[in-house]
C-alpha cells in the first residue's frame, strides 16, 4: 500500500507560480525521456543487454513522470482549496 507524504512550504503567490513551472518543465523533460526511449525500444536499437538497459530506465523515468504529475496535481489542489497558501 503507497504511503502518504506530507510537505510543507512557505511560499507567496509568485513562489507558487514558479514552483509550478519548475515541475511542469521536470515533469516536461521527463515525458521527453520517455518518448525517446520508447522510440528507442520501438526501433529496435541496441544489443539485448542495451535494450534491457533502456527498458529499466524507461520504467524509472515513466515513475519519475507519474510522481511529478501527482505532486502538480496535489499543488494545485492545495492552492484552489485555500490550504497551499
């Protein structure tokens, strides 16, 4: 079962804003590496052992995406809710 975490920040209306665009262009270059992995994979590109390589860092980067999307999605929440700031 996933566990919740909880962080706090002190931030101003204009610290929000870019927190947000710094994890929108994480969860951005993050996408990226996915896509270029899967356009990787799909090809046909490398050896076995490279493809298996590409594939595990597939996976991690797709996680890291996924985290950072549900850390966007929970700072946006907090902030039209009045708890965030």
């Amino acid at each position: 079962m996933p566990s919740t975490i909880q962080v706090e920040i002190a931030a101003d209306g204009d610290d929000l804003d870019a927190l947000e665009q710094a994890i929108l262009r994480a969860r951005a270059s993050e996408l990226g590496e996915v896509r270029r992995l899967e356009v990787r994979l799909g090809a046909g590109y490398g050896d076995a052992g490279t493809r298996t390589s590409m594939a595990a860092e597939e996976g991690r980067a797709r996680r890291r995406w996924t985290m950072l999307d549900r850390l966007l999605e929970a700072l946006r929440s907090s902030t039209t809710t009045g708890t965030g700031g």
